[in-house]
C-alpha cells in the first residue's frame, strides 16, 4: 500500500518529519509513505501545482491519501471520488497544534481500515461492477448510487455495501444471448467490455496510470453500449442528446460515438 500525506502547512510538516525521525513507522514496513506539504496557512485552499503533486502520486499508485479536513475538499471530489481512497482526517484543531503521536496513530488507522476495504471491495478484473460508468448507467431503486455506498469510510458500512454489491450482480449482471453474461442496465442498455481497448484518453495517450476504485485500468479500455433489444437509445455526448446504435464508454463516463 502506498500512501501519501498530502496538504500540511509546511512549517508544521518540517517540525513532525523531524519529530518523527523523517517519518519514521509512519506505517508498517513493506508499505510505501509520501508527505507532500502545502505552503499556504492551516485553511488555504491547495494551488493548482500543489494539486498537480497530488494528481503525479495517484499516477504512481499513492492511492490512499490522508488530507486535513479543513481543505479544499470538493475539487479533489470531483478529480478522484471513486478513483482511489481519500481521508479526510480532522487531525487537531488547530492543526499547527497536531503531534506527531496523533497523525501516526491516524495513519495506520488509516492503512488498516484500507487493507479491509481492498480486499473487500478492490475490483480483481475487469468485469467488476465498480468499474462501471455511474454517470451513465442506470441503476435500479434496489441498487441506487450503489458506488458511493461501496467508496466507505467507517468499517460499520461494509457488511451493507457489500450486500449492496451482491444485489448489483443479481439485478443487472444478465445472460447476453451470445453464451456468456455481461451488464445491463436499467434502461435496457447492455455493456460488454471491449478487449480492442481502442478508447484511448488525454491521460492514456500521456502514458499516466489510471485508477478505479484503487484497480488499475488498462488504457483504451472501454464498454460497448447497445440496447439489448437492438434498438436505438438516446445517451448525452458533450452535453448533447444524441441517438444513436452503439457507443463507447468509460468507466469515468466519457461517451464517445463507435
């Protein structure tokens, strides 16, 4: 596990990293550690090279971020919610306050809350409900926003997200009529994945890693969208309605004429 400590005013990171014996059992050997601190006071928002920094460590696999809640929390949401894990840890108020005995205990609480939701809810292939799209699959009342549930942060949540999970595949996972079994939707749109893996993105194409609930996804890999009965759907492309008979689509959303 690789995790990144990101977002300290960097006064208070110099005095922990040397109260800490430069990071010392930050977490347990064998894992990875990274603390990338801020130069703003305890609520400044992150700039746009600090959030940059952020964005090249999930690149690398720093999956399991820890930022001080009192930050800029809704512009990191709509980059990584559903990519990997972000805590956001209320470490002491006010946080020039913060020992180094309290954020290491908040660490590894961390590092073991995760090691439980990985292998509870880590997808191990491609064919994992996770992976689909939530902006563009339709899900059932049953089955509703059933990615958010499944993005927790208290331990008490997993059993019922992982029953969630369970009837996920119950109502959605169907026989495809070609031997196999592959997703459908609420609105009748059937998703096969693609093995061609042809829709390549911005991110792709820059040879970064992406991530999906902390499982790395191959670049170009994609969906292909029908309606099951053959007929022609509606779907929005750019903000635009569009019917059409096929299409690709992403496990972010991104739609895109096939």
């Amino acid at each position: 596990m690789k995790v990144h400590l990101f977002g300290l005013p960097i006064s208070l990171h110099r005095r922990l990293k040397e109260e800490s014996g430069n990071w010392s059992n930050a977490v347990p050997a064998g894992h990875q550690f990274r603390a990338t601190p801020i130069e703003s006071n305890d609520k400044g928002p992150f700039k746009q090279a600090e959030l940059d920094e952020l964005f090249r460590g999930v690149s690398e696999g720093f999956l399991h971020v820890v930022i001080p809640a009192n930050r800029n929390w809704d512009v990191i949401r709509k980059r990584f919610q559903f990519d990997c894990r972000i805590h956001l840890a209320r470490l002491r108020d006010p946080l020039r306050d913060l020992t180094w005995d309290i954020l290491r205990d908040v660490l590894h609480a961390v590092m073991t809350m995760d090691e439980t939701w990985l292998e509870k809810f880590c997808p191990r292939d491609l064919r994992d409900a996770l992976l689909l799209p939530p902006p563009v699959f339709a899900t059932y009342r049953e089955t509703a926003d059933y990615w958010r549930h499944c993005d927790a942060y208290a331990t008490e949540r997993f059993p019922a997200a992982e029953k969630l999970l369970a009837d996920v595949e119950r109502h959605h996972r169907r026989p495809d009529g070609q031997g196999g079994r592959s997703w459908l939707d609420a609105s009748n749109r059937r998703y096969r994945f693609d093995s061609a893996r042809h829709a390549l993105s911005p991110t792709d194409r820059k040879k970064h890693r992406s991530f999906r609930f902390c499982y790395e996804i191959p670049a170009g890999f994609h969906y292909d969208v029908t309606d099951d009965s053959g007929k022609k759907f509606k779907i929005e492309i750019d903000g635009r309605s569009q019917t059409l008979e096929h299409c690709n689509v992403t496990p972010w959303g991104f739609v895109r004429k096939g």
